[in-house]
C-alpha cells in the first residue's frame, strides 16, 4: 500500500488538534530512532508540543489531512534563521514576501505515499496565492530523502551553513530557495 496515492489537504492547525501534532512529532521521532535519523531530531528536544503550541498560537502551523486523519505538518512563517543572512539568495527581497519553512513532518506510517510532495505543491500554491516571492529552507545536510525531495519539486540549492547546533552533533545545513511566480 506504500504506492497508493492520497488525497492530501493542507490547512491551517488548530488548538483542539495539539495532542494529535505531539503524537505524530513523537510517532516521527521514534521512527528515526528506530531507524536511520536523516533530520538529527530527538524525542523531547524537537520538535515538541511546545512547537506545535507556538505555531499554533502564530497561526504559522499547517496540517495536512488525508481521509479525516492529520498525516503532516509544517510551519510557514517570515522570519528566517540568523545564518540565512550569509547567503546569496536568488531574490533580494524583505522577509515579509518570503515564506521560510520549519518542522516539515510527514507521519512515518504514510511515507511513500505523496504526501511530501503534495504539502510542497500547496505551500507554493499559498504563497502564490499570498504574492509571496519566494519559499527558502534549510535542511541538514545529511538528511537525503528530504534533500532529493526539495530538489524534485525545484528548489535550487542556495549554500552550506551552520545554524549553531553543533553541540548536539549537526553542524552544517544546505540552504534551499524556490521563486514563486505571481
């Protein structure tokens, strides 16, 4: 059943939909712990409840539902990791026409499916929608099926990072950028 592709929904997250975000953040992180941790994310230190909570609370956390059930999520917000500064982007515009995505999570049980690509194609169709100029992203570089993935659907590597995180084992991250035509 891993080829079968799905209707996919993106929206807006809800409050009374916390407790299902922290179970697929926990679902995820205890499927790369049994598995090989592309990401470097770890259970209880990201992403968390309190991650879906502020999102929540932004109004920056999207879902993405199939038959009724939450099977992704991801945040979209204007405010980009300081390290971004250090790039040369494709497009030099503020902040406020760009949308920068974070903790972009599909359930592990639904992989295979679409799913990833699909939450791409609604996210540009947003920030289409938004007059948004750009989507931009960093990713770790060892995470490969997220890499091949963002390259699939056009996003043009930009440059390799730090983001600080090198305390806890990840030290560089490539940068993506997607132009959005309006």
């Amino acid at each position: 059943m891993r080829n079968k592709k799905m209707n996919v929904t993106l929206r807006l997250g809800k409050k009374t939909e916390i407790h299902q975000l922290e179970k697929l953040y926990d679902d995820v992180n205890e499927y790369l712990e049994a598995n090989i941790n592309y990401p470097g994310w770890k259970k209880g230190i990201y992403p968390t409840r309190e991650d879906a909570e502020n999102g929540i609370e932004e109004g920056t956390l999207y879902v993405a539902e199939a038959a009724g059930e939450i099977v992704g999520s991801l945040i979209l917000r204007h405010k980009p990791e300081p390290a971004y500064a250090s790039a040369t982007w494709q497009t030099d515009v503020e902040y406020e026409k760009i949308l920068v995505i974070y903790t972009f999570v599909v359930d592990p049980k639904k992989q295979g499916q679409g799913i990833g690509r699909k939450m791409l194609e609604q996210i540009e169709e947003l920030a289409k929608n938004l007059r948004m100029r750009a989507l931009r992203l960093d990713v770790y570089e060892k995470n490969t099926p997220a890499i091949h993935l963002y390259q699939k659907c056009g996003f043009q590597y930009i440059g390799t990072v730090s983001l600080g995180l090198e305390e806890i084992g990840l030290n560089w991250f490539q940068l993506y950028e997607k132009l959005v035509e309006v």
